[in-house]
C-alpha cells in the first residue's frame, strides 16, 4: 500500500513540469525528498 502511495506521488512529481531535463533532474530530487519523509 505505501510503495503504491509513493509510486503515484513520484509519478505526479515527474508529470507536473519537467520540461527540460534541468526539470526532469528537479523533480526527480523534489520525488526521492517526497518519498524519503513518506518513509520517516
């Protein structure tokens, strides 16, 4: 249940806005903080 509720967030995260692969690169990192304080 909680790798599907990180797996859907980090999805979200990349689809918001990454336009460029600097965006990519941004989400990516905004994705593994999100899924780090899901975990603590």
């Amino acid at each position: 249940m909680v790798k599907r509720i990180l797996c859907l967030i980090a999805a979200a995260v990349f689809l918001a806005g990454c336009n460029t692969v600097q965006g990519i690169g941004k989400d990516i990192e905004k994705g593994g903080e999100a899924i780090q304080k899901a975990v603590k």
